[in-house]
C-alpha cells in the first residue's frame, strides 16, 4: 500500500530538518562546474552529488529530503550502490525534479514552465525509481512592465495540473512559484517584491483549489520578500523576515504541509539568517524551512574544486551549511555560532 501524502510530507517537514535541493539540469550544473573550471561530465556529476549524500552527519540530522535531477534518479555511487540507496540509508526522502524547465511564452517577453504531456506517465516511472515528492518550479520575472496576468496565470495553472497528476500518483508536490530576485530591475523593491509574490501566491491557491489539489500533501517553496539584487534600497534582515511572514499569513491557508523557501541567490548566511529571523517570531501556522540549492552547497563545490582530495573538506562545508540551516529551521541560528563552527 503507498504511502499516504500527509505522511511523506511530515517526514519531510520534520523538525530542524530541510530540504536539499540538488537537481540542477546538466546545463545548471555545467555553469556551477565552470566556477571551479571543472569539465560536467557524467562521472563529475555523479562524484559531486555522491559526496553530498555520503554526508552523513548532515544527511542523518539536518537533510529530511534530497531533490534529484532526471540523470541523478537513476545513477549508482561508484561501488554500485544506487544513489537513491544512500539518500533512504540516511533516513533522507528522494525528491525529483519533474519540470522541463521556463521557456519562453508565445507573444511574450515572459516564461511558462513546461513539462506537463506525458507527466502521468513519467511520475509512475519516478515512483518506481523511489521518488516520494516532486518539484516543478515557475519562473516569475519583475521588470517595468512584467509580471503580467497572462504569465502569473499561466504558471499558476501549469503548478496546479502539475500539483494533481503528482498527487494521484501518490507523489507530494512542492510547488515552486518563484519570483527571481536576481533580473536587472532597478526599480525591484522590496515592496514590489510584496506586491508580485502576493499575487503569485493567491493565484496559485485558487488554480490549486479548482485542481482539487489536496493542501495537506503539497508543500509551498516560495521566494522570499526580498528587493531585488541591482536595487539601490536593501531591506534590513529584519524587514525581509517581518514582510515574508506577513505575504505568507495573507496568502497561504494553514492547511498546507509545509513551505521551504528556496535561497534564489541570496548570500549563504543572508538565507540561513532570514530563515532564523521568521522561526523566532513563533506562532506560525505552518513550520517553515529550507529548500537551499545555492545557499547549501556554494560552500562545499568550493571547497572540492573538482579534486578527490578534497572531499573531505567539501562535506564538512556542506555539513556546516545544513548544520547552520538546521538551527535556522529552529529559529536558533546566531552569528556566533556561525563563527564558533565554522
Ligand atoms: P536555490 O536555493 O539555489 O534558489 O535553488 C533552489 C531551487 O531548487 C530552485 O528551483
């Protein structure tokens, strides 16, 4: 018998833990790989992300959920054990990536993430592999004249058909409405950052609703509310905390699973330090933690640099940055820990 999709999200969302989020596309990796002028081959990926989940400190006590890309699903460790083996063995849920990525729409400056013909049949296919959640996400991009309702709808939809066929399937989605925060919009306030994300989040829990998507096994991975990188005006740490609480109480119901933010580009310690500032307010109706890509492992391809040797200092970069979100997912993380840690 499956098991139920409240079940799998609670294990998921249990306390202190989070999500990794290690499902860049070849063409994401390549450019990660590019950083340390490492060639992405298809051993270079697998040896990165078997270092990751060999992990173990941090696999067994800060990593509730791993998100893997199509390649990685079905890839063995080098001694034959198949990664999804070592995600299970550390007590981590296998996630996977099911989007084919934001493409450009029809008559449009904007994007809409595609993938949707032929998801039925490839989630059946996911499940077997071990994949218990997925991920889809939509690309929300601010500029003078964008977002528009025509590209907020269209994902919102696409997330919500998604969100079904991943819930027959006894999958649990996350949903990934994200508003980028790194474009080159000068005018990308904070406020405006508000204003987008509220209307993104409010159309998608409608389109969810008409779905018949069951909230209590989805989970929300939302940007945070943040001004965007070229703007002049940075918010305070505190004001990114105070402004993404109050868009989620207004937008999101308190029935669903969960929401784990992506970090969208921020620094590592800006993502880990907002998480923490929104946990410490307490009284929430839904728990709130990570799913990182960047902000969990910008530190630890560094510290690889491509080189076996280094392997061991990669995962302790990696552990650090779980260990440090584990605490932000408590609402515990100081800067003081940061440096006695590290
Ligand atoms: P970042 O944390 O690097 O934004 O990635 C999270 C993610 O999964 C985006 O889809």
């Amino acid at each position: 018998m499956s098991e139920r999709l409240e079940d799998i999200a609670a294990a998921m969302m249990r306390d202190g833990q989070g999500i990794l989020a290690a499902d860049e596309s070849s063409g994401t990796i390549k450019k990660r790989f590019d950083t340390i002028g490492l060639t992405s081959t298809e051993d270079a990926r697998r040896d990165y992300r078997e270092l990751l989940f060999r992990s173990t400190e941090a696999m067994e006590n800060y990593i509730s959920g791993v998100i893997l890309y199509d390649e990685t699903i079905r890839q063995k460790a080098a001694d034959g054990t198949p990664l999804v083996d070592l995600l299970k063995a550390a007590g981590s849920v296998p996630g996977i990536k099911v989007d084919m990525g934001a493409k450009p729409m029809a008559l449009s400056s904007e994007k809409v993430t595609e993938g949707l013909d032929g998801l039925r049949e490839r989630l059946n296919e996911y499940y077997e592999l071990g994949a218990r959640f997925a991920k889809w996400r939509a690309v929300i991009e601010i500029s003078d004249t964008t977002p528009t309702w025509n590209a907020i709808h269209a994902n919102a939809h696409a997330l919500a058909r998604y969100a079904a066929l991943c819930q027959e399937a006894g999958i649990v989605p996350i949903v990934e409405p994200e508003v980028i925060m790194d474009g080159p919009e000068a005018n990308h306030t904070i406020d405006r950052c508000y204003d987008v994300t509220q209307w993104a989040l409010n159309t998608l829990f409608d389109e969810l609703y008409t779905a018949n998507v069951s909230l209590e096994g989805t989970i929300l991975k939302p940007n945070m509310v943040i001004a965007g990188q070229q703007c002049p005006t940075q918010a305070s740490a505190e004001e990114v905390a105070e402004k993404t609480v109050k868009v989620l109480k207004a937008c999101v119901p308190s029935a669903v699973a969960g929401i784990a933010f992506l970090s969208g580009g921020q620094s590592d310690e800006d993502a880990t330090k907002h998480l923490s500032l929104m946990n410490a307010m307490g009284g929430l109706p839904w728990k709130l933690t990570f799913s990182y890509g960047r902000a969990l492992q910008a530190a630890a391809i560094k510290a690889w640099g491509g080189k076996p040797e280094n392997v061991a200092a990669a995962q302790r970069a990696f552990t650090h940055r779980a260990k440090m979100n584990s605490l932000a997912a408590r609402g515990t993380w100081s800067a003081d820990q940061e440096k006695s840690a590290a």
